[in-house]
C-alpha cells in the first residue's frame, strides 16, 4: 500500500540544515491514482499536488485529488474558507456550498460548482486544517452535479484519519490556538 505523505523543507539555512516545516499526513490509497499536477509556490508560500486516476490527466479527469499548503496563511479556517466561498460565488453564480463540520482547527466543506469560467460541472468535498505554520487543505473532487452519501461518508472518514506533522515524525503536533 502506498501512502502521501506530504512534507515541505525549507531551504538550508545559515547552519546547513533542513529545518522540517509540517505536512499533511494521510493514509490515501494511491495505487491507482498518478500525481497530474504539482507546484512549489515558492519559499514562504505552500503548494499543491493534484492526483488523478491513472490513464487520466489533469487536463481530462474524471476524479481529482488535492492536498495543498497554504504556508504562512495565519487565518482560521472559517475565515478562509468564508472568503473562498464569496469568491466562487462571484465568479460562478449558482455554486452551492454547506459546510458539514467545523472546530477551531478544521473546517469540512461541500461545493458544487456549475458548468462555469470553461470547466465541467464538478462536486468536492474538502478538509481544511490549521497548523501551525500555516494552512492545509485535503479535497476530493469529481466531474458530477453531487457526490454521493457513500462518497462523501468515505472522504469524511479519510479525512479524520488525516492529520498534521512535523518532519519525518508521523506523530500528529499539537496546534497552536
């Protein structure tokens, strides 16, 4: 079984040495899936890895898998996500979105976007979560008006067995508040 684990180091620093910012930590099956889409966004600021099942790309997918980090975004997640939902609403009028759960350090989310700005109707289903060096987002997407009870009650689970870490550790840390 593979996993993803997702780590980001930073570049050596006056002592030579990598110092380990957190990462997302999932258990994701990744077997069938290919990563179609990735981009450091350069030192400071995060990025992202888009996984698409194999045969596909990211250009023609049926299913999508994110992670991103958002680094040095000092928001809470409600306030990112109240944003981001104004955002896509502006720029797709009839996107829908419900928030499904919500703490201090995550908060999981559903959109459903219309056929909008030259991309296909799609559904996701999403985890962002607080770390401590900045923002994490887990997402799961698919080319579809609404996603499924069996699959929104799978990513929900996949999503709490998630969690944040620091270095090679795969101990969760403790968030700041």
């Amino acid at each position: 079984m593979k996993k993803i684990i997702t780590f980001l180091f930073l570049i050596p620093l006056l002592s030579c040495v990598s110092v380990p910012i957190e990462g997302l930590y999932t258990e994701i099956e990744t077997e069938n899936w290919v990563v179609g889409f990735e981009k450091d966004f350069g030192s400071g600021k995060g990025y992202i890895r888009e996984f698409v099942p194999k045969g596909e790309s990211i250009f023609e997918w049926s299913k999508l898998v994110s992670i991103e980090f958002l680094e040095g975004d000092s928001r809470s997640p409600g306030e990112y996500i109240n944003t981001f939902r104004i955002q896509r609403k502006n720029q797709c009028p009839g996107t829908s979105f419900e928030i499904i759960n919500k703490s201090q350090y995550f908060v999981t989310y559903l959109f459903n976007f219309p056929e909008c700005m030259g991309n296909s109707t799609q559904s996701e289903i999403s985890r962002l979560y607080k770390g401590n060096d900045g923002l994490h987002r887990l997402s799961y997407s698919e080319k579809s008006t609404f996603l499924s009870e069996s699959v929104i009650a799978f990513w929900l689970s996949e999503f709490d067995r998630s969690y944040i870490t620091k270095g090679s550790n795969k101990k969760a840390i403790e968030i700041r508040k």
